[in-house]
C-alpha cells in the first residue's frame, strides 16, 4: 500500500468535507437525540481522521479500501460512545479508537495462527485499557489493567505480546530524500559480525597448511563433532593414531595463526 487513491471505496477523499468546531458540537447535540441524518453528516465530516489514521498502516501489504472501512467502523464507535462532557476533543477520543480496530483486523487476518485464549485475554486487556483511558483520562499502567478486568499481569503481558502483528525485515522505518531505512538495518548480526568473519578466513587458511589427512581429522572432529573412535573407524586408523595426528595438527595450526 504505497499511496493513497483519490478514490477509496467510492470516496472522492479530495473532496471530504471537513466540520468547524462549532457544527461538531451543535451535531452532537442533534446526535444524542437520535438524529440519524445529523449522524451521517458527522461521519463523513471525520473520514479525513480515518485517512489520517490507516495512513500508519502503509507497511501492511492490506487493500486500503479494507482498511478504511475498517477505520469506519472504528469511527461509528467513537461516535456511539463519545461523551462530549468529558472536555476532551472527539479526535482525541476517536483516533485510539480507530487505530485498536484496524489493529484488530489484522490481528484477526494474520497468517500466524494464536490461540483463542490468547486473543481473548488479550482482547479483555485492551476493552479494559479503552475503558480506563475515558474514565481516567490518561493511559492506564499494566497494574490497572490487570485489576480492572480480574487477570494476572503475566498473563496479559505474554497475551498482548503474542498478537502483536509481526514486522518484516524489509519494513520501512525512516526514509529520506529516497534512502529508506528498514527494520533488518537495525538489527546486529552476531553471528556474521565482521571479526567471524576475519576469524573464519584466518581458521580456513591454518587449515589448508595441514596434509588432507590431518586436515579431514580436524574437520571431522571439531565441524562434524564426531569423537575419535567414530573418525577412526572411517578412516580406517587406529583411535591412538587419530589421537596424535590430532594434537599434531592442532599444534600445527596454532604456530601458523600464532
């Protein structure tokens, strides 16, 4: 999903209306009493918020028009259950809203398969972080959470981290003037870190100073793991011989990288 079409499930999003602060609040009014057509008029005047929002999910390769819709759905709720007496703004409300319904979604259309235990506490988690962040007014701590909705912290803890959405290595993180900086460049190979390397070269090169059968010991022992009666038998030499041949070779080896 690299752009964004004028054009998302038959929305012309270049010609989105947008509301004043005013008409927020005169619909609102409206809306409590049941207006229907004053409802409609606040949702298509707060779709450029559910624009602005699955626009953070550009690295999920999910059909905008999906998640748009999604962000809908996650929009109706906010205005469903918006308390205009809090003295928060609507987006305020509405945005953490939207974004934990698209986060749902793909939740729920991972290739990665969870466990409906898992979902489900995490899900209790994440309705009882919602309701404790209007009541509050501020993002409830895990202890908070835990006790609101009766779950050990643990629990919740490895739930919230299990439906997590995987990111790929080649996941854009940060791009500048067309040099794009993904997730694998910031992770640390320590398996292939250059001094491994440098070691391996030096440990290839000790090797080769060694005659084919010393060298077939030595590979066979310590890259294959095998004990010296095992090399032995294949061979075909006795376990004292590959016992000196051995420690030759791997006294060889060390004057060399010595």
């Amino acid at each position: 999903m690299a752009g964004y079409k004028v054009e998302i499930c038959g929305v012309n999003t270049s010609k989105l209306p947008m509301l004043k602060e005013e008409e927020k609040e005169e619909l609102f009014v409206l809306i409590k009493n049941g207006d229907m057509e004053a409802r409609e008029k606040y949702i298509k005047g707060n779709l450029r918020l559910v624009l602005s929002v699955i626009k953070r999910f550009s690295n999920h390769n999910e059909n905008p028009d999906d998640l748009f819709q999604i962000g809908c759905i996650g929009l109706i709720k906010s205005i469903d259950n918006f308390d205009p007496t809090m003295g928060v703004k609507f987006s305020t409300y509405a945005v953490p809203m939207i974004i934990g319904e698209v986060r749902r979604f793909l939740r729920d259309n991972s290739a990665y398969r969870i466990p409906r235990s898992l979902r489900d506490t995490a899900y209790k988690a994440i309705h009882s972080r919602e309701l404790l962040s209007r009541e509050s007014l501020h993002e409830p701590t895990i202890d908070e959470v835990s006790k609101a909705c009766g779950i050990p912290k643990q629990d919740i803890m490895y739930a919230l981290d299990a439906i997590q959405t995987p990111l790929s290595l080649f996941d854009p993180v940060y791009s500048d003037g067309g040099d794009t900086l993904y997730v694998m460049d910031q992770i640390s190979d320590k398996k292939n870190k250059e001094e491994n390397w440098v070691k391996n070269l030096a440990l290839e090169a000790a090797l080769s100073t060694l005659d084919d059968r010393d060298e077939q010991i030595i590979k066979l022992r310590f890259f294959e793991g095998k004990t010296q009666i095992e090399v032995a038998e294949e061979i075909h030499i006795s376990q004292a011989q590959v016992s000196r041949l051995e420690k030759n070779a791997l006294k060889s080896m060390y004057q060399y990288l010595k």
